[in-house]
C-alpha cells in the first residue's frame, strides 16, 4: 500500500507540472495579442506602415518584459518540483495560489504598459511579483517541512532555492521603490534583474545568485 | 494481446490527464481576461486610477472563486485518476462529459459577476457545480463496477471519495438554497465551503471529510 | 543506435500526443466563449434574466455539438496513437493536418449555428468532419505501410479501425444528404450519430460498429 | 548525487517539451480564431454566404501558411530536443527565446495577410522567422559545446540539423528578396519551400535537405 501511494503522489507532481506548463503557455502566448496589426484602413503607404509598426514598440517591450517574467517563475518554480519526491494536497494549493499569481501577470503587465508612468501601475505590478514569489517561497516551506523534499537533494540546495528567491524579491523591491524617483528608473531596473536571471552572465558576485 | 490491451488504456489515461491539464489551465487563464485593465483615456490621474482599480474587486472575488472552483475539480479528478489501473472508452466519455461541464465554469461565474442579486444567476452557477460534480460522482462509480479501479486501492479509498462529493454537493446545495434569504449569503456559504476545501484548516469534523 | 532511434520516435509520439491534447483542449475552451454571458444592461428582472438564458439555448447545443465532435475525434486520433510503436516525420504530418482540421471546427460549429437553415453552412461543416476523417484514415493506412504500427497488434484492430472511420463517415455523409429535405435533418441526425459513438448503447448492430 | 541530478536535468527537458507544446497547440489554434465567421445580417440568401465563404480565402491561406510555419518549428525543435541527453538553465532560456519568436508568429502572418502588397509586412514576417530559426541554431550549437547532446547521438545528426537550419534560412532570404519584383513572388516562393518541408517529396537534391 506504501509503494501505491508514493505513485499516486508521483502522478500528481506530474500533473502539477503539466497544469503549470499548460498555464504558461498560455499565458505567454496571450500576451501577444496585445501587440495588434495596425488597422488596415489607417495605413495607405510603406512609410505609414513603418510609422504604425514603430508606435507598437512600448506594446513589444512590454510583451518582452512579461515573457521574461514569466520565464523566470518557470524556471524557478520548475527546479523546486524537480526536487520534489511527491505532492500532497497542501503543496498543490500552494502551488495553485502561485499559479493563480502567474495568470494575472498578463494583467499587471498590460496595466503598466497601459499607465507607464503611474506608480500605482508600478506598485500593483510589483505587488504581484512579490506575491507570487512569496506564494512560491511558502511553497518550499512547507515542502521541508513535510518531508517532500528528496532525500538525495543536499541541503544546500534548499538553502539556494531559498536564498535566490529572497536576493531576487529585494532587488524586485529596490526597482519598485525607484519610483520615488520616476517610473522609468523602476522599469529599467527590473528589466536589468530580470535580464540578468535569464541570460546569468559570468559576472562575480552576481553569477553566484543566478546559479 | 492481453498485456497490449492494458498498456493501450495506460496511455489513454496518460492523454486524460493531459487532455483535462490542458482544459483546466486554458479556463485558469480564460477567466483572468474578465479583469480588465481601465481605458486610459477614462483615467488622468493616479487617484483615479486606484479608484478604477478598486471598482475592479469584484471582478478579482470573481476571478478567485472562480479559480478556487477549478481548483477543487482538478484536484477531486486528480485523486479519482490516480486510482485507475487503466481507462476504457465509456469512462474517456464520462471524463469528457466532466471537463465539458468543467469548461462551462467561466461562463457560470461570469454570468454571476455580473448578476450578482439574481437568484437565477446563482441557481445557474449552483447547477453547473452540481452537474459537474455528479458526472465525477458516475464516473467513480463506473470505474468502480468496469473494475477499472486499481487492485492495491484499499476499499476505504471509494467510499472516501463517494462521501466526500455528496458532502461537498450538499453543503453546495445548502448554500444555493440560501439564496432564499439573500444572494449574498449564498455567495458568502459557497466561498467558505471552498476555502475549507482548498486550505483544509484542522478543524475536527470538518478535517475528516476534506482529507 | 538502433536502440537510440526508437528511444527518439518513442518521444516523438508523446509530443504528437501531447500536441494533440493541448489542441483539442484549447479548441474545447474556446467553443464555450461563443456562450456569452447577458448584456447587464438589457436585463432588469429575473424574469429577463431567464429570457435572456433561454435566447442562448440555440448556442449550448452548438456547443454541445462541437464538444461531442471534438470528443470522437480525441478517441479516435488516440486510439490510433496506442497502436503506433513509433513516428517517422511523415506521420507526424499526416497528423499536423489532421489537427488543422480540429482547429478550424469551432468556425464551421459557429458558422452552422449562424445560419443554422443554410445548406452552404451544413455542407461546409460536413467537409470539415469529413476532411479530418479521411486525413486520419490515411494516418493509419500510411502507419501500416510504413511499418510503424506495433507488432503486438493483431490484423484485425487496423481491420476495425478503418472500417470505423469509413461507416462513420458514410452516417455523416447521409445526414449530410438529408439537407436535401431540411438542414435540421441533417443535424438531428449527425448529432444522433454523434450520441450513438459517444455513449455506445448496447443496441445490436450499432454497438459493434462503434466497439 | 551525480545520478540525481541527470535525473532533474531529465524532468527538464520533458518540461520544456510540454511548454513547448502546450505553446505550438495554443499559436496553432488562435491563428484560426482570425477566420471569423461572416456577420448574420449581412448576408440574407445562400448566394450571399457561398460569396461571403469565398471572401475568407486569403484569412484561409494566411491560417494554412502559419500553421505549416509552426508546424515545421514544431518538427525542428522536437528534433534537437531528441538528442539531447539534459537540459541546463542556458538551453531552457535559448528554447525560451525561441519560444518568443514562435508566439509572434501569429502577429507576423496577420500583418501579413492584412498587408499583403507590402514589402514591409513581408519584411517583417520574415525577420520573425530569421530570428526564429537563428535562436534555434544558437540552441544546437550551445548544446553541443555544453555537452548536452546524447553520446549515442552519431556526428552526422549535428552536421544535418544544422546544415537544415542553414539551407532552410538561406531558401527564404531569397524568398524575401524576391519582394524586389513582387511580395507574391516572395510568398509565393516561401509557401512552395514550407510545403517541400512539411510533405518532403522524392525529389532528387530536395529530398537530401529535407530528411
């Protein structure tokens, strides 16, 4: 009976990564649509095609700046599961709340790319950068906690895990206090975080919390 | 051809599972598109943009209900497929059935956003949960007599299962039949019925039916 | 490396499979929108509401249909899949072009229930049903050919199989026919036949077709 | 712990694969979304709707175009991904990028159909697939001086899939350059390439570079 249980568990890890992979999909896939073709009447020649296509760039940023995003919790939230021996119904909410935060990414990122220059956009998208990244330190927790974790996972992994989460949360924090300053100066610099995850360049120092 | 048989209903599980991951992110993210972000042109200042946010809480309470009923589903599906030694065609069609039921969820919960005082709303959203509930409920109880349920499932397991969606359907019921006195208090019973589903809070009695 | 080219094929089918369910899920969802929740403003009492409701009843049985044919495709592409030991890039085309004709089944659903009395709409839908039957006919008879159907299974699954699609599509062709007295003719009876494949009433004669 | 880490890179490729194809299935069936289904008050007889069906061909031809596009990444991903034994964060981000150009596709084709004359939209539909398939090249190498492609994997697949790349992009830089003379000249030339891809007729020399 032991043994049909951790299968049960396994299937449902699995499950949760193929629901998590289905709602990211479609998450970066629907912030596409807000890059539209120009309307075909308002354009009458090649230049004022080249003029329309250019006045889509803030929407291509913004699509550039979510798929980041995006990219970042998949990644993350991917290496927590792989440490994971199995799921019980508590770790599945958690990780459905950290989903719930994914799929209204699209919203807090069309909202800014809405209102670039007000700080509540600036706050909300923040805010739900922060919460997702809490729901998802939560989520390993409790995994330690209830004995979820492999048992061939070394404990410093755990500390890793825990230790990006909080660096990249307070950096995240920075960006979003910049806007006492201005908006731009908050969006640049979570732009470069966010970069900085994704592509992980050999500088020391920063390449150890990108590890 | 014995052993081919099984290994082909092996994998037809596998492609449920996949299918309903599929069907369950795609309405996860659906009902996310309802929160609008405000018409830029409708907002000049940051005051007027934390009111336009605000005039949008409905629609988030919307959004998590919503969500927090998908969830239960997924999870309600997951724990009966995790039993299954193996599919046949006439519990592929009950599933089917289930996750066209599913699928209608954001409708329901839509249409009761946007009709919040009409008992008719909430009677239609009550109908949907409690359609797709019994189809879940048939489909148990097919897989129970098709012997599709796994041989190391101890009885326990079934009877569990059975208890919890007739518990659940008739706290459901309770809260549509609420709508008696108030659409509110219907409302307000069916969200902390899933809340206790989804967070499971140690409270005697109420624990048991949702372990 | 023998082995090593299975190993690859092997993926190959679970990523045409995992496609598939990612496909037929979304196209599942997106019928469902077509279903549109009441104009708030145009609806002052229950009594409206329940107008309104009835109004959108022509709109649930589209729905109901797409699903049910979406369903018979789903098992029938899967029922395939089981039997295929690997696939080469032939197969993985035949079935690309089989999911191209999935896709574009919400349009003549929609378009059938916008002009549910015009023979154009009932004979555009009809080639589309029998568009993706013949591509995932030539699916199988290009499998056997090719020798990527599963040694273990015995002549008389293939056998089964194309004579399935070939009965299957002469009801839908016959019903098609019907539109000769009237399109609603035609619709009764394909979704009749529909019901017929996906509850498969043990009546005799029609259950051995649809075994 | 050596082996649990192949273990974890092994659950992150199968991830990336079903992102990959839970995003390819979503790309796939909105571009479908843009053949709309013609407006019921304009069209009173069958005539009129057998005309109206036929002013959809080149939304139809767009539809087909782009679903041969995705549907020959989607081969060409599913290839290399094949052969590699794991994955590290630098190949997810890669296929990440990828993925990015795979989800603008969809905008691509529809600025083209929508501006089919001009040398613009062409131009930019086919940076989307030059960067596409360069990023595409950029993952292979990277794999390969990472060490991630399998040992049982044969040198020649490399020199194949990349020379592919290569021939490939160079066919439709001269596809694009053709719009010196016409635009359908250019997607005249790019639709032939796509559809030699996708049915990879026994044309001598043709048939080498399509394998």
């Amino acid at each position: 009976m032991n043994t049909s249980y951790n299968r049960i568990a396994g299937t449902g890890l699995e499950r949760l990564a193929a629901l998590s992979d289905g709602l990211f999909a479609i998450a970066m896939t629907l912030i596409v649509l807000e890059i539209r073709v120009p309307a075909r009447e308002a354009v009458a020649t090649e230049k004022a095609l080249g003029v329309a296509l250019i006045g889509l760039l803030p929407r291509i940023v913004t699509y550039l700046l979510s798929f980041l995003t995006l990219g970042i919790f998949w990644v993350g939230q991917q290496t927590q599961l792989n440490h994971f021996s199995r799921a019980d119904r508590h770790l599945s909410w958690l990780h459905l709340a950290f989903l719930a935060g994914v799929a209204t990414m699209p919203f807090s990122t069309g909202l800014l790319a809405e209102f670039t220059t007000f700080r509540t956009a600036l706050l909300v998208y923040w805010a739900n950068v922060l919460l997702s990244g809490v729901v998802l330190y939560l989520g390993w927790l409790y995994a330690e906690r209830a004995g979820l974790v492999k048992e061939s996972t070394p404990p410093d992994v755990g500390r890793t895990i825990k230790r990006r989460i909080v660096v990249a949360q307070t950096l995240y924090a920075i960006g979003a206090a910049l806007c006492v300053v201005d908006t731009y100066w908050s969006i640049g610099f979570i732009v470069l975080v966010q970069l900085n995850y994704a592509i992980a360049p050999r500088i020391p120092g920063l390449s150890r919390l990108t590890t």
